[in-house]
C-alpha cells in the first residue's frame, strides 16, 4: 500500500503563512486517510460515513493554504461521488452523493 504523503513546505524566513501552507504528492492513497491528514492541517473535523471509500491521485505544483487544501478536498470529494456537508462549527459529514437526506 503506497503512503499518502503530506509535505510541509519549505518557509524561508519569519513568514507564518508560508509555514502553514502545503504541497500534496498522493499517488493511490487510501481516500479516509487524506480526510483524515487534511482534518489535521486545516483543523476542520470530519465525520466520515462508512460507505466512503476509495484511492485518489493529487499533486499539487505550488504550496497550498489551509483554504486551498480544504477547497481541493472539496473537489476530490465530489470527484469521486463524495461530499462533506456542514455539520456544526468546523464539523463536517462526509458521505456518498447519492445518501444525501
């Protein structure tokens, strides 16, 4: 099973922003599991529906914010027939498209 891999990106000098962005390299990472590390860097909670599964590939040229991450998180969700509705402050329910109530 290939590693998803998360990668601070390099910040040269005292600039906090650049210390929070990210670079994504997933090559066949378990879907779960990049909800799960994307939970860690934007600080945002996912309750992940257990019919959610599947592998996905991202690579990202540039270092992404908290925002842009959370925003290509979004996008693979429903890429893959996924998506992640707002379920309190910060709280999101990650389910298939097609169990949306």
């Amino acid at each position: 099973m290939k590693r998803l891999i998360i990668a601070c990106a390099l910040a040269l000098g005292p600039a906090a922003a650049l210390a929070q962005q990210q670079t994504l390299n997933l090559q066949d990472a378990d879907i779960r599991v990049f909800i799960q590390d994307v939970a860690r860097a934007t600080g945002q909670t996912f309750i992940i529906d257990p019919r959610v599964q599947g592998r996905v590939t991202i690579t990202s040229r540039e270092p992404l914010s908290r925002t842009e991450l959370f925003e290509v998180m979004l996008s693979t969700l429903r890429a893959n027939g996924l998506v992640a509705i707002p379920a309190g402050q910060g709280v999101y329910r990650v389910t298939p498209e097609d169990g949306v109530a």
